[in-house]
C-alpha cells in the first residue's frame, strides 16, 4: 500500500515538473515512458526486496525466543 502511494505521488509529481525541468534533459522526452516505467519497475524491486530480505530472516526464528531476547 505504501508503495503504490509512493510510486504514484511521485510520478505525479514527475509528470507535473517534467515540462518546467525539459530544457535540462538531453536524449529524451519530457514525458518518456521507458524512462518512467523503467523509474518505477527498479523502486518496486527495492521496495519488494526491502520488505522480503528481512521478512525471510525473521521467518526463521521461534516466535518465543524472539520475544525473550531484546
């Protein structure tokens, strides 16, 4: 949920500063798609591995012994 917020309040944010900022682009358009869809495919996998990496770990511990450690 977090991150489809994210992704989308950012590339709302993009696709509204995107004109303001074309003189600074070189080789694309202002609104390419590849570079958008490429831009949100890379935060989705980070985002995805961020939550999974330590969720992965966690799984294996005992619900007990993670309680009694701090």
């Amino acid at each position: 949920m977090a991150v489809t917020v994210g992704v989308g309040g950012g590339l709302l944010a993009a696709v509204g500063t995107a004109q303001m900022m074309g003189g600074m682009l070189y080789g694309i358009g202002t609104l390419d798609g590849i570079t958008f869809g490429a831009a949100v495919l890379v935060l989705v996998v980070v985002a995805l591995a961020a939550g999974a990496i330590p969720a992965r770990r966690v799984a294996g511990i005992e619900p007990s012994t993670a309680l009694r450690t701090d």
